[in-house]
C-alpha cells in the first residue's frame, strides 16, 4: 500500500509538471495521459529487467542444479574408491611381502643346493682320488704276483727274487691284514721272497704258489669289489648333480619371477599409493566446492526471490496507479 501511494504520489508530481491544461488541449494531449504513458513505459522496463533476470537466474540455477549433480556423483565415485583403493593397497602390500619372503627363501634354497653340488664334488674328487691310488696299488701287486706265480711255475724262481717286483711284494706280505694273508702264509711267503730258503724250494713251490693265487684272487675281488663301488658312488654322483642341477635351474627360475614380481608388484603399490593420495585430494576439494555451491546459490535464490518479491510490488503498485489515473474523474481533474 505505502509503495502504491508512493507510485501514486510520484505520478501526481508528474502531472504537475506537464504544462497547463489549456496548453494540454493546444498540444492535443492529456497531462494525465502522458503520466500514464509513462508510467506504463516503467511498468514495460520494470517487467523487461525482470524477465532479464530471471532469464540469468534460471541459468545460474540450471548450472546449482548439474554443478550439484556432478558433484554429487563425483563425490559419491570418490567415497567407493578410496576404501577399493586402500583394500587393494593392502592387499598388494600383503602380496609384496610374500613375494619378498619366497624370493629369500629361494635364494637361500638355491645356496643350499650349490652347497651341496660344491660338498658332493668335493667328496668325489676325493673318493676318485682315494680309488685311482688303491687300484694303481692293486693293479701293481696282482701284476707282481701274477709275475712271482709265472716265474714258479717257469722254474725260475731264483731271478724273480732278485726283482724290484719280488721286494714290493715281501713289503705288501708284511703289511698284509689277516684277510689278506693267514700269519703262516705269511712267513712262508716272506720267508720265500726273501731268499732265505734253500735252493732246493721245490718241495715248497707249490704251498707257494698255492699262497700267492690265493692272495692274487683275494686281491683281485677285493679291487673288483672296490670297482663296483666306485662305480656306484659315480653313478650317485651323476644322479644328485642331475637332480641339484635341475634344483638349481628351477629355483633361478623362481628368483628371476620373484624378483620381476616384487618390481611390478612395487610400481603397482606406487600408482594406487598416487591414486589414492589424488582421489582423497579431490574428494576433499569437490566437497568444499559442493558446500560452497549450496551455499552460493542459497544466496541466490534468496537474493532473487526478495528481487521478485519487490519487483512485483513495483508492478502492482504501477498497475493500480495507472488504474486510479485511467478512471475518468482524474481525466476530468485536467
């Protein structure tokens, strides 16, 4: 009401200004008229500005509206992904671990393996070497008592004695375990190849020779035996170097995928690390944006509400004015 009649007021100062009636009547126009024209050319402007703002607001209140949506929905991704991102995180930190834990187990499983080639090389080096001396030593004293048992039964024992081959086996019939040689065997073939018996040995040749084939066979299965077990330590041997090294290239094969693994599993944790460290950062930027979007436009509408509000106060009090000024008594007035 008081804009009204401040409308009211403002048009009856209008007229006053207009020239006088009679000068009205010369000008072919009504004062009256002219402060409606007026008026109604504001009420014109008045609803122009307002159809201009209103076309802004909804604008604005259009992008409220998406700016909020996209928010939200950018908010709402981010909320499922940072708690996804950090499961996953442990887990590959989880996998990283076991990783590092199979890879020193595997390097340590592999040194234990070439340990035991190394142990296994060393042992049947030392097992070949220990064969190779017992056999020259076997091969050497079957060979002179294959000599001595010739040289009997050729009748000339008597040169053989003088021989080197003669005195290697009066030493190997003096050391000779009881295996080997029963103690009088012993002296009567010690005895024999020292020469100490009379030229006359025939009667004896053939204890003799008795004593020495049998120390030759003795001897003979015993390098036999010690053959076959050599045979069979080499052919352990070969079998655990087969199998250490087929131990060795497997267990390489699971270093090399580890490491790889730990490398890859590494650059994964970094990335999710980032990711996670980017999401949580523009989480926390959207939902500051988001508080300040609602807030702006709450201040929007409220702003454009008390605009509307009192534009259409404006109007109205236009509309009645122009009204009062349209009735016929205020065109008789002038």
């Amino acid at each position: 009401a008081m804009r009204s009649c401040a409308v009211f007021l403002l048009a009856l100062g209008a007229a006053a200004l207009v020239p006088s009636h009679a000068a009205g009547l010369r000008s072919g126009m009504n004062p009256i008229r002219k402060v409606v024209t007026m008026l109604q050319s504001m009420q014109k402007k008045v609803e122009e500005e307002g159809e201009k703002e209103k076309g802004l607001y909804e604008k604005f209140m259009c992008y409220c509206q998406s700016g909020n949506s996209d928010l939200s929905a950018s908010i709402s991704a981010a909320e499922l992904k940072v708690p996804a991102v950090s499961s996953d995180i442990e887990a590959s930190e989880a996998k990283l671990a076991q990783a590092k834990e199979d890879l020193k187990q595997a390097q340590a499983d592999r040194s234990a393996a070439k340990d035991a080639m190394k142990e296994a090389r060393a042992i049947r080096e030392k097992e070949a070497a220990a064969y190779a001396a017992f056999k020259a030593d076997a091969d050497t004293n079957v060979a002179a008592i294959a000599k001595a048992v010739a040289s009997i039964e050729n009748g000339v024992a008597g040169s053989f004695l003088q021989s080197a081959s003669a005195q290697a086996l009066r030493r190997l019939a003096q050391s000779s375990s009881e295996d080997l040689l029963g103690e009088v065997d012993r002296q009567e073939l010690v005895s024999f190849l020292s020469g100490s018996q009379s030229s006359d040995y025939a009667p004896q040749s053939g204890e003799i020779l008795g004593i020495l084939k049998q120390m030759g066979d003795t001897m003979a299965k015993g390098l036999a035996d010690t053959t076959a077990t050599e045979e069979a330590a080499i052919k352990t041997y070969e079998g655990l170097m087969a199998a250490k090294t087929k131990e060795v290239a497997a267990l390489t094969s699971t270093v090399e995928a580890k490491t790889a693994q730990i490398g890859e599993v590494g650059i994964e944790i970094v990335q999710m690390k980032e990711d996670l460290s980017d999401t949580q950062a523009s989480l926390t930027a959207d939902k500051e944006f988001l508080g300040n979007l609602e807030t702006s436009c709450k201040t929007k509408t409220a702003e454009w509400e008390e605009r509307s509000k009192t534009r259409a106060e404006e109007l109205v009090a236009l509309a009645d004015t122009i009204k009062v000024l349209n009735d016929d008594d205020a065109l008789d007035l002038f």
